[in-house]
C-alpha cells in the first residue's frame, strides 16, 4: 500500500474558527507492518506529493494493519486528510477507520470513525470531515482494513 497524509487540526482566535494542518513534527508514525526499502515510514507524513524521489510515501508488503500517530501535543482534529497511490499504479488503502486516543491512551468518544473508502488512483487529497469536533486527541492510530491491489501486491501474493 502505499499513501501519504496529513491531519487537520482546529484552533480558534477569539471567535474565528481556522483549520490549519498539524505539522510533520507534531506526528510520530509507527507500526509494525513492514516496509520496503524505498518507501518507508518517515515518508508518510513529509508533506511530498509528488513522484520522484524522494518519494511520496509509505509502502508495506501487507495490505491491513494499523499505523499508530502520535501527535505531539493534543489536538481538535475536525478531518484527515489522505493521498493515497499517487503513482496512480493500482495499490493503496481502500477501506480504513480512524481510531482516537487522549494522552493517557484512552479511546476518545465516539472512539473510531465510520469506515472509510479511499479513492482509487487518486490523484487529489481525499479529505474525510467528521461529524463532530474531537477535542484533545493525542493519538490516532489508522487502522487499514483492506487495500487496492495493485502491481506491489500483486506480485507479493504470486509468491
């Protein structure tokens, strides 16, 4: 799978409401899927769109599994943001949940998103508005149920 994204957050100035994106620096990706070499982790959250390299996300082998984000800090977050396959080759994230955590880890009410379904071949930002404003999220983890299988995949299952 391979996808890039960022979160939104909420903050206020007196009786404005603005959204502005968390910073790379604000999120700390981990997981246990395994990467490839050329697409890994610390590429999720670089902000990189584009093809070439340095390339425009992570890959797994795997195609579910969760990424946990720590966010430095807590926050409002009001949407998420998601590239997904912007090689336009066929793979990706295809259906995911959010799940929320405060400081002390404990999931936030309502605690996980709807399901979502990431476009196919996305060329765009996929951006997924909640319903509610989740205050003082310190945590989500992105629970990636299935994905697009395309020629990474592909390959990994004839073997």
């Amino acid at each position: 799978m391979r996808f890039l994204f960022c979160l939104l957050i909420l903050h206020a100035c007196g009786s404005l409401v603005a959204a502005a994106p968390i910073e790379q620096g604000d999120i700390v990706p981990s997981t246990t899927l395994p990467a490839l070499s050329e697409f890994p982790l610390e590429q999720i959250n670089d902000g990189i769109t584009r093809s070439g390299r340095p390339y425009n996300g992570f890959t797994s082998t795997e195609d579910r599994g969760t990424i946990t984000l720590d966010l430095v800090g807590r926050f409002d977050l009001d949407s998420f943001l998601i590239w997904n396959d912007v090689n336009l080759t066929g793979e990706g994230i295809k259906d995911f949940r959010l799940d929320f955590f405060d400081s002390s880890n404990t999931l936030i009410s309502p605690g996980f998103s709807a399901t979502y379904t990431a476009p196919h071949r996305q060329a765009a930002a996929g951006e997924y508005v909640f319903d509610n404003v989740l205050p003082d999220v310190s945590r989500v983890d992105l629970v990636v149920l299935n994905s697009y299988q395309g020629s990474i995949f592909a390959a990994n299952r004839d073997s």
